[in-house]
C-alpha cells in the first residue's frame, strides 16, 4: 500500500511538473512582436519627457573643508608603495655618475634618482605602482645594464608630478 501511494505521488509530481515547464523557453513568434516604436510611447509620455530637458540648469556642491586640508595632509606626510629598478650600488661616486651618464644616453625619457645610506649609493631607475610594469623595464634595460633587480620602494605623494630624468 505504501509503495503504491509513493508511485501514484511520483506519476502526479513527474506529470505536473511536465505540465507546467510547457514551452516556457520558446521565443516568442515573430508575428506577435511588436516593432512600431510610436506605439510604445504615447503622446502623454513623450510631452513629460520633454518637461524634465532643460538647456540652463544649476548644480549645488558642499563639501567640507577638513576632506582636502586631510587629503594635502595625507599627500604630504605619507608614501605610496611602488616598485622601481636597481641599477647599481656602489660608495664611489664617479662609478655612479658614469652609469648615471650611460642610462641618460640610452634612455633620457626615463625617470632617475639616487639615494645615499651611509656608506652606500643607490642609483635607482623607474616609479612604478605594480611589479609588472617594473619587470618589463627591468627587461626594456637589459641590454645595456645585465644586473638589475626589481625592490619595493616608498615614493613620497608630493613628487608624482616631477619631470623624467631628474633627480631627487
């Protein structure tokens, strides 16, 4: 009695949902669509658009004063995390101004700094905000400078906007 109860609940369940999923993929017939497009908006709607078009309009802007006295605060006392290329790192100086003078010869338009921690200089090339942009010039360099490696490095906000080629 039990397994018949099931099977006749299993025939009811199969055959509803048989009856209820009835072409409901099936794409409408092209007879049935409608293509007049001044059907779809009536006089009514196309009046009311018109009323929100206006040539002359105002915009009100507030915003506070401390959001840009912390922004400039922010741009001035923090660094950004980028990546940059080391080119050399020597405690003599005429070896870092001749490779200063040759990476300046090949690639002028690139950006180039140094820096001096005590006892050493490092010459360093390039301000990038992710690694790969730094490997590909890493690559672009190759040819002439063969010992490079690509170092996270700190870049101050404020120099963002330095001409390439400078110095710091």
């Amino acid at each position: 009695m039990k397994n018949r109860c099931l099977l006749i609940l299993l025939i009811l369940t199969t055959a509803s949902t048989i009856i209820s999923q009835d072409d409901w993929t099936l794409f409408p017939k092209k007879d049935t669509i409608q293509t007049d497009s001044s059907s779809l908006l009536s006089n009514s709607d196309t009046n009311s658009i018109k009323n929100f078009i206006h040539e002359e309009g105002e915009l009100l802007l507030e915003k506070n004063n401390k959001i840009d006295s912390l922004l400039k605060y922010i741009k001035d006392h923090t660094n950004y995390q980028g990546y940059t290329v080391q080119l050399v790192v020597s405690q003599i100086n005429s070896e870092i101004k001749e490779i200063r003078k040759k990476f300046i010869e090949n690639f002028s338009d690139e950006y180039l700094f140094d820096e001096y921690i005590a006892p050493n200089i490092y010459l360093y090339a390039g301000k990038f905000h992710n690694k790969n942009d730094a490997y590909h010039f890493k690559e672009k360099i190759s040819s002439v400078f063969q010992h490079t490696m690509v170092i996270p490095k700190g870049f101050p906000h404020s120099n963002l906007k330095q001409k390439k080629g400078n110095q710091n």
